[in-house]
C-alpha cells in the first residue's frame, strides 16, 4: 500500500510539472523557451570563460613561480658566493694579521736585543773612557806636581817655563785627539 501511494504521488507529481510546463507555454508562449536556452547559452559561455580565466590564471601563477623559484635559487647562490669570498678574504686578513704579528714580535725581539747589545757597549765605551780620563787626570797631575817641584827647586827662565806648557798643552790636544 506504501508503494502504491509513492507511485501515485510521483505520477500526480509528474502531471502537476507538465501541467506547469504547459500553462507556462500558454502564457509566455515561445519566448520562455527562447529566454531559457539563451540563459542555457548565456550560463555556458560563463562556465566556459570562468574555465579560460581559471586555466590562464593558472598558466601565469605556475609561470610566475617558476621565475620566482629561478630568482631565489640565483640569489641563494649568489649569496653562498658571496658567503664563501668572504670566508677566504676572511681567512687571508687573519693569516696577513698573524704573519704581520709575528714579523713585529721579531722586531721586537730584535730590537729589544739590539739594545741590550748597544747598551752593553755603551757602557764598556763609557768606562773605557771614564779610566783613560782618570789615567790623563792623574797622569797631568804628577806632571804638574814634578813640574812644581822642579821650579821650587829650579829657579827656571820664562821661556824654558813657556815652552813646558806648549808641550803639555801639545800632548793634551794630542791625547784628546787620539782618543775621539
């Protein structure tokens, strides 16, 4: 009884649009139909345009990320370049900053011995030269005395006397002389 009722409905269901379909044409005639398929065609040029759009669109988004893609693999590269010249200009700065390093604590070094050396021979120069003085010194200190004692003794002429101090004055510009 069931099924009969669910095929008496759709019958009075179908009967019902084909009456619809019918007073339609009664009242709009020819033209609803018209109206229709142009919607049809109208609703189909759509469809297909949206397709065109959405198939260009995608065309030019997969375009757009292939060159971008391109760009950023170049700017990777470049910038592992750049990375990499850097770490060996680095390294290079820092082998110069150790050789330049090393070169001035030889220097150094060096002239921290040197010193030392020209020090050492300054002072042996310089004591050399303190004993001449002090021999001179006391070398012209007896000379003055025994010449003193000899003109206490000897009562000497003016020219014997002036010709001692030409000969002391000779053998002091002599020795000054020699020794510079």
């Amino acid at each position: 009884m069931a099924k009969e009722n669910t095929k008496a409905e759709a019958a009075t269901s179908q009967n019902e649009v084909e009456n619809i379909s019918k007073i339609r044409d009664i009242l709009f005639g020819n033209n609803m139909n018209e109206y229709e398929k142009r919607f049809e065609q109208l609703e189909q040029k759509l469809a297909n345009s949206v397709q065109e759009n959405r198939i260009e669109a995608d065309k030019k988004i997969n375009a757009l990320e292939t060159f971008l893609r391109k760009e950023l693999k170049m700017l990777n590269e470049k910038n592992l370049e750049e990375e990499s010249a850097r770490i060996k200009s680095d390294k290079k700065i820092i082998a110069e900053l150790e050789a330049l390093e090393e070169s001035l604590s030889k220097f150094k070094q060096s002239t921290a011995d040197n010193f030392s050396e020209d020090r050492e021979h300054f002072l042996q120069f310089s004591n050399s030269i303190g004993e001449q003085i002090t021999e001179l010194n006391k070398s012209l200190r007896e000379r003055m005395e025994e010449i003193s004692n000899q003109l206490q003794t000897n009562k000497v002429e003016r020219s014997t006397l002036a010709m001692l101090f030409t000969d002391m004055a000779y053998n002091i510009a002599g020795e000054q002389n020699g020794e510079e």
